[in-house]
C-alpha cells in the first residue's frame, strides 16, 4: 500500500474523531521556511489539546498510510518541518499543548508539553529560583517538541550540554499511535533500551514527542561578560584553555565573532552598538557564571592580563552592567540576521574537534579562495567546535551570481569536514536539507542500522518521510 | 533456522579465521558470578586482539545463528554475562583490546578500547592532569566495554553523570558483524538517530562496543569530604539541599549510610576502622571538589554549621588529610562486602524521585515488616535518588530460612517503586535477573519498541539472547 496525501477525504473522516476546530486548512505559515529558502506543499494543520488527541491522529494516519509532521515552532533551519513534494503530510502542530505541567524545585525537574516555548520554560524555572540553561537565538519562538526533536544546540551547550543532555524523560506517541509514557524524573533508570535518546534528534520520523521532563540547574549567583580581541582561532582556542584554567566549568559561553560578521552588522543593522570602534578581525564573546563567593570579573581580568602576556589578546571590555551584557550579546544574536540580508551563497553548521578550529578555519578559507575572493563569516560556539561557516559572494557581486556554485562550495567545505572527522550538521540536524549529505559523509553501517531502526518503528513510513532518510 | 551452540564443530571452523589462541574452552571464572548466585554452562571463549577480529567472530556467529555474548570485567551483579539455558553463547571477551588508543588533553578526549580496566582509564585522564570521573567499587577490574554496554552508576554521577554522559563516540561491531566507526570526539553532532546512547545501556544485545571516545572533565583543585551524622532520610535530603546552595555544582557526592550497614561492617570487616564510636542510624558522606580559589573545608564547615541549627545534623567529621578521607571512602565502600557476608535475601537497586526517597525507605519498613522483623541496608546515591535496598532475615536466622518468600519480597519492593514512579534497576541493568521484572514494570509501549529494535537490529537473535528481553 503506498502512501497516500492527507487530502479533504481523510480530513473528512479523521474529523468525526476530534473535537471541533482541531483539524484545518494549513495557514501559509505553517508553509514557510524561516530564511525563504522554500514553501511547502498546501496541506491540512492537526492542532491537538492532549496527548490523546496527538494518539488519535497518528493512529488514524497509521491505519491509512498517511504521512504526518510533527511541527514545533517552525524554527528549524533544515527544512524538517517543510515537505515540498511527495503525498502531502498531515501538519501536526502542538501550539496548543503548551502547560508546564509541573515544577519540583528540589528535585532540579520541570515538566512541559510539547508546545511550551522556550522562554516561558526559562521563566517557569526561574520562578522556581533555576536555570533551564537552553538558550539560543529563536529562543521566543522555539517550542520543547522541536528543539527535543532536533537536539537543539545554542549558547551554552559548553556548560551544561546539548538538548538532550537537558532532558530526563519523554512522552511520545510512536508512529501506530500508541502513548509511550516515559516521563521520568529520575537521575539514574537502567530499564532497557534508551528510547529516550533514540526519539531525540530524530526529527519527527519515529514518533511525536509531546512532553518532557526537564533538568534544570542552580543559577549562578554571579554572572560576568567580556568581550576579547584575538588575533586569530588559535588565539581563541588557546584563550579558552586559559579560560578554563582560571574559571574551570564556570565558562558557560565562548564563542567565536568575525570581523566579517561586524562589519556585516554595521552595515544591514546600524541600530546594534558595536563595542570596537574599528572592526576587529576576530573577536571573542566570554561569559562565566560562578556561586555568590566567587568574583567572576575578577575572574575575567585576570584572563585577559594573562592573555595580553600570551600575546592571545590585543583588546577587551568587560561588562559593567546588565544593560552592557545585553549589548554584547546582541552583537553575537543578531549576526544570522545580518547574514540573511547580506544574503549567504552556502551556510554550514559544522564541528570538528575543537583543537583542529583554527586549521578548519585557515584550509576553508583556501578552498573557498578557488572560487573567487569570497567573504567569509566564519562565527560559533567555538566552545564546542561548532562554527557557522557562511559563504558569501565578492565585494560587489550577490548570491545570484553563484547559485550554480553554491552546491561545490557547500560540498568543498562538507569534505573538508569530513576530512578533519568533523559533523556536517553541528546543531541543526539533517532535516530535508542535508540528506544527499549525510548520504555520501554518513558512516555507511550507522546509516543501514538507521533505516533498520525506522523501519521497524515506522513500516508505513507515515513519521515526517523525506527528512533524516530519503523516503 | 533456530539457534545453534558454539559447539566444537564451529569452533573448529571459526579457529581457521583466527590467529592462533584466539579461541579455547571458557575457564571457570567467565561462567562465575561476582556473587557467587549462578553458574555459566560450559562453552567457548573468544579472546580476540583487534576490532576485526571482533567483527569475524561476530559475522561468523552471525551467518552460522550461534549466540555470542560480549565479556568485559565480568563484574555485573544483573546476570548480563552469565548465560545458563539455551544454545551455549560463544563469550566474546574484549579483555586483550585494552589500548589507550589516543588521550586529547586540551579536547578533554581519551579514546581507549573497550577491555580498557577502569582504574587504567583514570590513570590515562590523571596523568594528563585531567580527571575521568565514572567510579565504582569494581573500577579496579571493570572494563570501559562494560561499564559503557550496562551504562554503569556509581558515586560522581551526582555532578558528572552517569556512563552515557561520559561517552562522545563508539567504534562497535553490529549484529550482522559490520564495524560502525562512530569514535568522533565532537561535543555537536546532529547527523542522524543518536546509535551511541541505543547502544549505551544495551547490555550486548544490539552489538559489541569494541572502544569509545571518553569525556574528560578538568580535575577540581580542592576537595574535602565529611562524614555527617542525620537524624533520618528527610534530614538527609534536606542537607543536600542545603549542600548545593552552599557549594552549587561542586557537590560531587552525596552517599546515604545505614546504621544497620555501620553494624555488620563493625561484625564482619573488624579491620575497616568505624569513624563514630555507636553506630549511628544514619550518616551521609559528602563530596565536594573546587577550583583553586575555593575553601571546600569551609563550605563543609558552613554545611555542618547550617545543618545543626536547622536540626538535621547531630554530629559530623570533616577530613583532615587524605588518609582520613580514604577512611571515610572505605566505610562506604565496604559496604557490599560486609553484606555479601551477612547474606541478603534480596538486593534492590531501585531510584525514585528524590524528593521521594524518604517515603520510599518509610513505606518500604513497613511493607518488609509483614515478612517479620527483618534487617535492611537501606544506603546508596542518595543524590541520584539511588538506593540499594538489602533485605536480611532477622537476627538469628539465615538467608536460607527466607528462601521461598524472596520472590514475594522482591516484587513488594518494586511494586512500591512502580507505585511512585521509580525504576527497578537504577544503575545495574536488567541483565538475566530482571528480565521478568521489567515485563511486569516496565511501560508496555516500550517494550514492544524495544523488541521491533531488537529484531530490526538483530533479526537471528544472536546477541547476548535472553539478557534484557526474553530470548
């Protein structure tokens, strides 16, 4: 039986099982990519209130083939929640689903469903007097179930992990429409398979996640920021060792700005503040966050008096207020939207380990220099050795005028990766974008055990087809 | 085709594939158990020195449907490495591939081999003035393979997690025989479904690790460790509140003692000095470790300070020098031997919420008090809401006495897990020992998930059969 589009028939027939308004025609936005790269195919949207409903759905979507995605905020950048082709695909949106089902403070756990967005969880925790340390940019918009279903990634994975080192437990519907109820909230469960982390990261194609069991953290008493001049990535590289000498897992933040990036800002946003007058080349963005007894701008002087004497660091300011973190960070934040007016060619999210960023970053800079003197803004969370690696026409030239290009570039830099034993995809995940990608980098045996694995969870092949795995 | 033993007939043929002394008759110690409980059935090993020896065996068991049951230190306490029914499993034991493959001090990465011993891995981190936290009482025989394949416990992962979150990568050989080589050494890595962690905790049954990329943490400058008396598991639970507002993350270990564990220490390990004249009911050990900068001693100062006049601590010993701090370590870990000697009828290792574990060491007098007046060891992780719940008859009668009532006492304990949503093996596994158990407990959805991998993976069933899922 091959699969079939959620046409009017079976939205017809799914309706009589749902409370009223729950099934509609989908708006554009559920179509729409957040850089404009494409649009979706015309669909229906599911908007489910409980976890029984989500049940509902795909059970019905199981027993007539019919495929469905699993939508979150929209925020992804790899085209997971976008199908442009192939029977079109029930929209799942959790947007309704959005309580914190419960805080325990003294057990460091919060509980949301699925559609809760990222910044009510963070206040959720600090009301509690926690941290729930995800942080990122579309951070406003972002919902659990998406940045679970793709191991979101961000500022502060350095300190305290990726998405699902966040995470503790999980509900799930699986593709027949059965309830997993793995809500959890426990340090230590050694009770058989770790379905948890198989469900995180996949995208959507082997179940709907539609709650959570969070970690939360202590927050740091004292938090202090500073912005550093280096010379290079070796410089920076070189600087955080230092860095975790001096604060140890205090550093909470280290990432990576090109001048490139600043001179992108100063010229699409003028209304951000630039700390340096001039550009500089390569500057780093620090933050340590530390307990009431500890002194982390102390802290943060002492680095950079020990930088300037390793010839690391030429320049500095450290934050004197809330006000000046802010600004610091928002030269950081609004970089991807600097690069989206500029208007990249090629835009990768990649890792490597982290003592091989600086050659990532000087062989990239070569190979992209056989393709004309393109700009490169080359920026991250270099703490990770995660950098997004963004290619930009020449002076005086616009991305048009290298779309035929644009696939050899990204395939340059994806060998490049590979050769250093690196990621293609860092934080973002595969999506639609990347899987010719993860076809020819993937490691062959992964890749068979992963198709072995979505095959037996997902026979229909009904879970968001098209994306991690060709369908 | 139904499963074969590896019977001489096939380990002839295999032996013409293999280097010399590869393969010979298993000795004693491969079919003994650590407590002594069971008894392996007479059958092969396999000793290979290579990854591609691994692999060769296992596609050889592979093609010809022989069970093959991968062997690190033999120390698991759930029956995972001893098989007594069914074709005899060829054991496969890593312990030639012990190479420190590579140590990456400023990645914070060792990549060592999966018959690596503990203590040899946290020599490897020490010597490059890095820290590999995962401790044991077994460290001294335990293998990075089998700590890894049953997502081993032990005293940090309070502050640095347990076996899975020390893990960045495998190299594995699947069912089927193939090598994954998954051993990046990426703190990001979104390229698919996340095959580490489903093998992590798999307990052999989905392939063999053959070596992994290890996470190395800075070693914290400063550590002090005290000895506090409290008046019950409530007190305790609260003093570990107050700990992490004292000293945030630096909490490194936060152990419960039993003064029924103080007492058989006292009659049966005589030379283990007692650090309290009576034994108390109940004492914590704790752990901090700090950067330069800190005062631990003084933070455990202003804890006991703290305690006492919020009444939960009547007495209390810091360490004074390393040696006292050894002492300190040796109570707790003694503590399974003093009661292996005693005799338990039944050894729980369960978790519940932590806010939980008071009710849970109430409730559980209380359900063992229907089985007469009988002794419990009730001491463990206490910051992981980890306990290690010992059932022994009451004074004056034996283990023996209480054979036919172990069953029911076992399943009282659990079914009071359940109840408050707990796991039934926190940090052990389920092995062989608990395979029944987890039909009972575990979530129904996951199971049948777990047996669609199972089959997708491993479709002749010849991984580790009967460990974790029935065979």
């Amino acid at each position: 039986m091959t699969p079939k589009p959620a046409d009017a028939d079976f939205i017809a027939r799914l309706t009589k099982d749902l409370p009223a308004g729950t099934l509609r025609p989908a708006d554009p936005r559920y179509l729409e990519e957040p850089r404009g790269k494409w649009t979706g195919q015309p669909t229906y949207v599911a908007l489910p209130r409980s976890t029984a409903e989500v049940s509902t759905i795909v059970a019905a979507c199981h027993a007539a083939h019919v495929p469905v995605m699993p939508y979150a905020g929209g925020t992804g950048l790899v085209g997971g929640q976008i199908s442009q082709s192939g029977p079109a695909p029930l929209i799942l949106s959790l947007e309704r689903m959005t309580a914190i089902r419960a805080v325990y403070p003294a057990e460091n756990v919060l509980v949301a469903e699925a559609g809760a967005i990222l910044t009510d969880v963070q206040a959720a925790a600090d009301e509690a007097n926690r941290l729930f340390p995800l942080s990122l940019a579309s951070e406003g918009s972002a919902r659990i179930g998406g940045l679970l279903g793709t191991n979101a990634g961000g500022v502060n994975v350095l300190r305290y992990g990726n998405a699902r080192d966040l995470c503790l437990g999980l509900e799930a519907v699986l593709p027949d429409g059965q309830i997993w109820n793995g809500l959890k909230r426990l340090r230590k469960d050694n009770t058989g398979y770790d379905l948890r982390n198989l469900l995180i990261g996949s995208e959507g194609t082997l179940g709907v996640i539609t709650a959570a069991t969070l970690k939360l953290s202590p927050r740091p008493a004292r938090t202090a920021t500073a912005l550093m001049v280096v010379e290079g990535p070796q410089s920076a590289v070189d600087l955080l060792s230092h860095a975790r000498d001096i604060a140890g897992e205090a550093v909470s933040a280290f990432e990576l700005i090109d001048g490139t990036g600043l001179r992108f800002l100063a010229a699409t946003l003028p209304d951000i503040r630039l700390p340096f007058a001039d550009a500089p080349n390569w500057v780093v963005l620090i933050e340590l966050g530390v307990s009431a007894q500890l002194d982390p701008n102390a802290m943060l002087e002492t680095l950079f008096e020990t930088g300037m004497e390793a010839g690391l660091v030429s320049d500095g300011l450290i934050a004197q207020s809330q006000a000046q973190r802010d600004e610091f960070w928002s030269v950081r934040e609004h970089i991807p939207e600097a690069n989206k007016r500029v208007g990249a060619i090629s835009s990768q999210d990649i890792s490597v380990p982290i003592s091989l960023v600086p050659a990532f970053i000087e062989e990239g800079f070569k190979r992209m220099a056989e393709f004309g003197p393109m700009r490169i803004n080359s920026f991250g969370h270099l703490g990770d050795g995660n950098l997004h690696f963004n290619i930009f026409a020449p002076e005086g030239q616009t991305k048009e005028d290298y779309t035929d290009q644009s696939e050899a570039i990204r395939l340059a830099l994806h060998d490049l990766v590979h050769e250093m034993d690196g990621s293609i995809s860092a934080e973002h995940g595969i999506g639609r974008l990347k899987v010719k990608d993860l076809e020819i980098y993937g490691d062959p045996v992964k890749l068979a055990a992963m198709r072995q694995i979505k095959q037996a969870l997902d026979p229909h092949g009904i879970m968001n087809p098209g994306a991690v795995l060709r369908a």
